[in-house]
C-alpha cells in the first residue's frame, strides 16, 4: 500500500463531510501544508513493522466439508504443531475466527473478509504453541462478533451439539461446539458481552472470562478496547485452569494489560472450599427476560455448593439492573470508531497491530451491502449516537462504570465469590426460516443482560454448567474480585467434582 496526498477533490469532500466553509485558495493552502505530512505517512510505507516471527511450521487448512463439520462449527480445520513438551502437550485446541494465526484463512464470520489470511500469530496462539499444543482449526463466530445467537456468520448457523435444533449461542459459537462435540477439548472465545459465557452456558462447558488485561488481546481483531477480553472454553474445570496458565500474563504488546497479577491456577484445584461465602445477586434473578425455570436450575445448582462447605446467601446489588445501559454506549460508538474506522485496530492502546487486518476489512466500504443486520443496527446507532452528541454518552457511560464496579466491589468485600445465572433464558431454536431485521436483532441480542456487566467492570467470571431444561443446558455464572480466578476454579472444580449437572434437570 501505498499513501497517496489529497487531491483538491478530496479535501473537498471532508470540509463537506466536516461542516467547514472553506474556499478554494484555503483548500489549496492546506494542500500544500499538507505535502510534508503526507510524506512522513510515505516514510512508514518503507519501513518493516516489527512483527512477532511465525515458530510453527504449518499449510493453510482446508474447509471441512458437511460430513466433518456436522454443527457448522468449523471454518477451516489444520493441524498446526507446537514444542515437542510443555504443559498442553497432546491438547488440540479450536481457535476463535477473529484471532490471527498465520498462513490460515480468517474471515470473522463476514463476507466481506473472506480470503483474508493473517501474517502473524496472535500472541494466545504463540503461547498455546510454545506450551506444546496444536492447533485444531479456526472455528466459526457471529458476524463481526456482533450476535448471541450463532446464525449470523456467513457460512451458515451453528448447531448446538447438546440440541442440534437449538442455538449454541455466540458469538464465540463454533468454539463451544466443538468443545461440546468432544471435537476438541480446549478452544479460544473471545469475549465483550458475554461471548465466552454465553455459548459455554447454552453447550455445557466451561468459560473463563478472566480479569480484563490479564490474558493478552494482541493480534486479535478489537471490538472496543475497554471491553476486549480472550479467554479459555473448555470441557472440564482443570483444563480451563490449565489454559489460562499458558495464556495468562503481560506480552509486552497490549496496552491493556498494566498491572496484570498471574498466579498458577492449576494450584488451586482441590484445594478445600470449606468457608468461602457467596453472594446470590437478587438482580441477576430479576432480569426483563428472566425465565422461572432457569432461576430453578441454577438456584439447585448454588444449592450443591453449599453442601461442600460454601456458605450463600441472597445479597442485592440494584446497579446490576444499570450495567446494560452502561454497557451500550461503550459498546455502540466505541465499536463504530473501532472497527468502521480503524479497521479492528484497537485504539488509545500500545497493542500489535496488523494492517493486513485493517485493510481486508476495509472492503465493507465497497460493499457496505453485504454487512449483516445485527452490525448494519449497531453502525447505524453507533453513528448517529456519535454524530448526534460528540460521544457524551460514551464518555458518561465510560465515568458511570466506575461507580458499577465500585457496586460489585462493595459485595466482593462481604462475599469470595458472587453468583447469579449466566443466562437469564434459555437458548432458542435456530431458524428455520429468512428473518426481518426486527427479528434477526431480538434473537441476536436477547441474551446479554446479566453478563455484559462484567465486561464493563473486568471483574473474573467463569459460567460452569448449572443442569439442563429440556435437554438445554443452563449455565451458572460466578464472579471473583480483580486478578481472583484461582478462587473462582477453586470453587467451580469443587462443584465440578462433586455434583454431576445433568442430574439438575427440568
């Protein structure tokens, strides 16, 4: 690529686009102040980004057809090797699609992406490598992340395994089902609303959504900085504690990690629970769309804890019926900056960064046609919000999650672990038929109440199977204090080991 100067043409067009009376002879004046600007962003096409090197030797993939991809789970299947020992020597993992990992196809879920191949390996995939796994493939997400109800990517919805007619959720939705499935025990989501918790509550697995900045983002395309989390799906407790050692920890190229407090969280597996106190959020309970029969399954599921020595009790916290509202702005503009704008490319943040990215991305302005409805909503908001009120909602929304979290941290200071469902519904029948936009926007978007609020606090949450409904599973969401994901295994191991969830059925 190459960088080319404003033509008067186009200098036209932004004093337009900006609201700016400019005449000619200005528009031809800051053309000339501009040569010399233009030409430093010339220098930086000469010059070779610092990217981490590709360790692995791998090819391509290949797309599975029907009759491997029996959920539509997988997007391109590999076998990419990493040391020969190490920690997840043996374990094949599943990677999100909107993580880079070299040489391999990546499309996000979207049209407009497809053919785009990453040239460097996201730092979660260098460290599952390097601690001797493999990679099993990328698997399928939502468009552009932007869904709950995995039917929205371009290559066709994603069946749940547990109930093949049903939803797996989203938008980390193929990573849940190939877990689910006994493809792959491990696998990657990512996370800005509850994209981890919410496919591993609708399969029936694990999802670690850690500490936000504790496990790196770097080379992974951001939805919005201060809600960008990446983290572990997984069949069992022990696994998910043994992934996150691998991934956990600063890289050095994500701006969003200051801070971040590692511990070996394999360690706390077994430990005795005899004494922790739990904090049953009376709100996470009384969601709009809270179903009665997935407040039974879970408070039986908080029940189980008890008898291993965990003491619970209802506590209030009447922010959490706040956190959506909260949640919305920073999600609805930041992403429109984020990604319409810069491709991906997280912003106000040090972070590796690929312009091949940006540029694959940069397609939607040619064929804007082509973005699916649950984005087509989120970019018409997001802009109008921007245009409309230069971001104060953003900003105000931005001030009012410290008071949220501030909410949750009042509670964590009474209680070790606070719980609620990760869902407050169950998962729905895929479609079965064309959906209006009305419809396609209710199914994508119906399930983020309770778990997008840690996103906005970055407070530790793990979803671990609560029972089933129907043959549907329900999930039970427990939340920690800041960098306490050991507490949260510790807890979620014991309930693990000594109560089978299926038992807990409706």
């Amino acid at each position: 690529m190459t960088f080319k100067a404003p033509s008067l043409a186009d200098l036209e067009r932004v004093a337009d686009r900006l609201g700016l009376a400019l005449s000619a002879s200005d528009l031809e004046a800051m053309r000339t102040v501009m040569a010399p600007m233009a030409g430093g962003y010339r220098t930086l096409d000469g010059l070779i980004e610092p990217l981490p090197a590709v360790k692995y030797a791998r090819t391509p993939g290949y797309r599975p057809d029907p009759a491997e991809n029996k959920y539509g789970a997988w997007y391109v299947k590999t076998a990419i090797k990493g040391a020969a020992t190490g920690p997840l020597k043996g374990k094949r993992v599943g990677i999100k699609d909107n993580i880079c990992v070299a040489g391999v196809p990546m499309m996000n879920g979207a049209s407009i992406m497809e053919g785009f191949v990453p040239d460097i390996d996201a730092t979660v995939v260098s460290r599952i490598l390097d601690a001797g796994g493999e990679i099993a493939g990328k698997t399928v997400c939502e468009y552009l992340c932007t869904s709950g109800g995995s039917h929205t990517a371009s290559t066709g919805p994603v069946a749940n395994p547990r109930k093949p007619t049903h939803t797996a959720g989203g938008s980390s939705s193929g990573s849940a089902a190939v877990v689910a499935a006994g493809d792959v025990p491990m696998a990657l989501g990512c996370d800005q609303a509850g994209s981890v918790r919410q496919p591993a509550a609708h399969c029936g697995i694990v999802g670690m959504k850690a500490t936000w900045g504790l496990v790196p983002y770097s080379g992974i395309m951001s939805v919005e900085t201060t809600l960008d989390h990446v983290g572990p799906m997984t069949a069992t407790v022990a696994d998910n504690a043994r992934l996150l050692e691998v991934l956990a920890g600063p890289d050095g190229l994500d701006g969003r990690q200051a801070g971040a407090r590692v511990e070996r969280y394999t360690k706390a597996l077994g430990k005795s629970v005899t004494g922790l106190k739990v904090g049953i959020v009376k709100e996470g309970f009384e969601q709009w769309n809270s179903e009665a029969d997935v407040n039974r399954v879970v408070r039986k599921a908080i029940a189980q804890l008890k008898k291993f020595g965990i003491e619970a009790e209802e506590v209030s916290i009447p922010w959490h019926r706040l956190a959506l509202a909260i949640w919305a702005p920073i999600c609805n503009e930041g992403m429109i900056v984020n990604l319409l704008h810069m491709g991906g490319a997280a912003i106000n943040t040090e972070d590796l960064s690929s312009a091949s990215v940006a540029a694959a991305f940069a397609r939607w302005k040619t064929m804007p046609n082509d973005l699916a409805d649950t984005f087509k909503i989120i970019a018409m908001f997001g802009t109008y919000a921007v245009e409309a009120y230069g971001g104060h909602y953003y900003g105000k929304a931005q001030n009012l999650r410290r008071s949220l979290r501030a909410a949750y941290d009042d509670a964590l200071g009474r209680y070790d672990l606070l719980a609620m469902p990760t869902m407050a519904l169950k998962g729905k029948p895929l479609p079965t038929k064309p959906l209006s936009l009305a419809e396609n926007a209710e199914y994508a978007f119906v399930y983020i109440a309770n778990p997008c609020a840690f996103n906005v606090t970055g407070h530790p949450a793990i979803s671990i199977p609560a029972g089933t409904i129907d043959d549907l599973p329900i999930g039970l969401s427990l939340i920690a204090k800041h960098w306490n994901e050991a507490t949260l295994y510790r807890a979620a191991h014991a309930y693990e080991q000594g109560w089978d969830w299926r038992r807990n059925a409706l």
